[in-house]
C-alpha cells in the first residue's frame, strides 16, 4: 500500500510540476503578446534614431564617409533624455492613435471575438506624422553637426523617404492582404490554437489545485501534505529562473539581432523582455509559496504524536 501511495504520488508531483509550467507560460504569453495594448505600446518604443540611422546607411549604398558613420555611431547618445522622452511620447502616440483601432480589430478576429477580418489601416495620415517625426528627430540629431555632415544626412533620408514613402499605400485591407494565397489557411490555423489558450490556462489551474488536494488527502500527516507540494511548487519556481537569461539571450543573439533592422529591435526587446519579466514575477512568487509551504511544514506535528507528547509531558515531570 506504500509503494502504491508514493507512487501516486510522484507522478501526481511529475503532473503538478507541469501544469504549473504550462500555468507560468500562458499567463506570461495571455497578458503581453496575445493583449494588443500591450503590443500597442511595444510598437511604440521603436527607436526613431536607429531608423534614421538605417535609412541614411540604406540609401548611402556604400558611398557614406567614414566621419557621418562615426558621427552616427555616437550621435545618439549626446541628445538629452528629456529630448529622447519627447520624441519616444510622439512615437507611441502616433502608434496610439494611428494604428490603435487596427490593432486591436486585428486581435479581436484572431482571438475568436469577431468573425469578420474588417481590418482597415489608413496611411496617409500616418505617412505625414512619420515624416515629421523623422525629420524632426533629424534635426536634433545633427543640429550640432559640421553643416557638410548636416547636408549629407539629410540628402540620405530624403532618398530614403522618397524609396520607401513613395511606395506606401493611402490604406492597407489587412483582410485582403492576410486572406490572399495561403494566408487564409494560415490565420485559421492560428486563430484555432489560440481558441484552446484560455481553455488550457483554466484546466491546469484547476488540475494543480485538485492534485495538491489530493495529495494532502492521501497523506494524512499535515507535515508531509504541506511538504510534497511545497517541493513541487518551489522546483517549479526554480526551473524558471535560469531559463529567462538563457532563453533571452539566445533568442536575441541567435534569432533577431542579424535578422531585423535595428530601429524594431528595441520593440522586440521590449516584448520579450516583458515577457520574461512576467515569467520571473511568477517564478519567484512560486519560490515564495513553495518555501512558505516546506517551511510551515515542519512546524506541524500529527496529532498522535502531539497527544503522545503530552502524555509522556506528565511523566516527565
């Protein structure tokens, strides 16, 4: 009957430490890439100084002098942080208020609140606040610049802007676009996975709190009851700690950093970085409740062994 008990036990620990996990991940994935305020605001942090940098780098073709890159190189670093503050607040409130409503009609259809992929992105008002933007950043970047360095760079954004304004679109139907070719298959494939999110949060959260209930039931001394989960709770926690360094740091030097232009870098920084924030936050709170848990139960006797105690008290005595 022991053998049979721990048994029971050890793979209902091995199922806990598990839902815990699955818990961990998508109450970190729920509240930052699948909530499109929170997209919303990483799409604001893109750094208006790297795209000006990349721009003038992709329209030089090879032909900037080694003074404007060194003058780029360091450039961004002399502007006061009030300054930097002041064009990252225009940044996210173009963001805001430019693409907020596509954004979250975008995730509404994904996430299976609507049917309807109605997803429509005007342009030209964006265009324009981009401009500003642009080359009011440009001004402050270079204002303190040789005026030869000052021409050169704004001879470069402007074949730029010219390359790649000119190109833009007055709207975009995300619909027509997404619903073209293979993409239709592969919304829907996404949109059916993401249905099971929510789902799976709620049956690992409630399978871990029945486990721990049965296993304080099955081992009827409160010590040991606390004690098991406590151990499962913490290992959990534990598991966590080194894979957010290790996960961050592999995926942004293995996966992004040589693959997307730097201006988005600082928001892909931004989500996973918040991402694995909201992964430690948990981890540690599980570290606390394990110890917690382990702790407490060490304080705690059976009952006959407390009844013994005080029997055995007297005859001490």
């Amino acid at each position: 009957m022991s053998i049979l008990k721990w048994t029971f036990t050890c793979i209902a620990g091995i199922i806990l430490f598990l839902c815990l996990i699955v818990t961990v991940v998508l109450v970190a994935v729920s509240g930052t890439v699948l909530n499109a305020d929170f997209v919303i605001g990483a799409l604001g942090s893109i750094d208006v100084s790297d795209m000006i940098e990349n721009a003038i780098q992709q329209a030089g073709s090879g032909e900037i002098p080694d003074e404007l890159k060194e003058m780029l190189a360091r450039i961004d670093g002399a502007i006061p942080r009030d300054i930097q503050r002041a064009f990252e607040e225009k940044t996210k409130a173009l963001v805001k208020n430019s693409l907020g409503t596509p954004i979250r009609a975008f995730y509404d259809y994904i996430l299976g609140k609507t049917q309807n992929l109605d997803v429509v992105v005007p342009l030209k008002n964006v265009k324009s606040e981009i401009r500003v933007l642009v080359y009011d950043y440009l001004d402050v970047l270079i204002s303190s610049q040789p005026p030869e360095f000052r021409q050169i760079a704004k001879k470069k954004v402007d074949m730029w802007w010219d390359r790649y304004a000119s190109q833009m679109p007055q709207a975009i139907d995300i619909g027509a676009v997404i619903m073209n070719g293979d993409g239709e298959v592969y919304l829907e494939t996404v949109r059916r996975y993401l249905r099971y999110i929510q789902p799976a949060l709620t049956v690992s959260v409630i399978a871990a709190v029945i486990i721990i209930i049965l296993i304080i039931l099955l081992h009827r001394k409160p010590g040991l009851s606390l004690r098991i989960p406590g151990i499962v709770i913490l290992s959990a926690g534990l598991f966590f700690l080194p894979i957010n360094t290790i996960t961050s740091d592999f995926l942004m030097k293995e996966f992004f950093s040589e693959r997307i232009p730097e201006y988005l870098l600082s928001a892909l920084v931004l989500i996973i970085s918040k991402i694995l924030l909201r992964v430690q936050i948990e981890s540690i709170i599980a570290i606390c409740v394990g110890s917690v848990l382990i702790g407490v139960s060490f304080f705690l006797k059976p009952k006959a062994d407390e009844q013994r105690r005080r029997q055995t008290a007297p005859e001490n005595g």
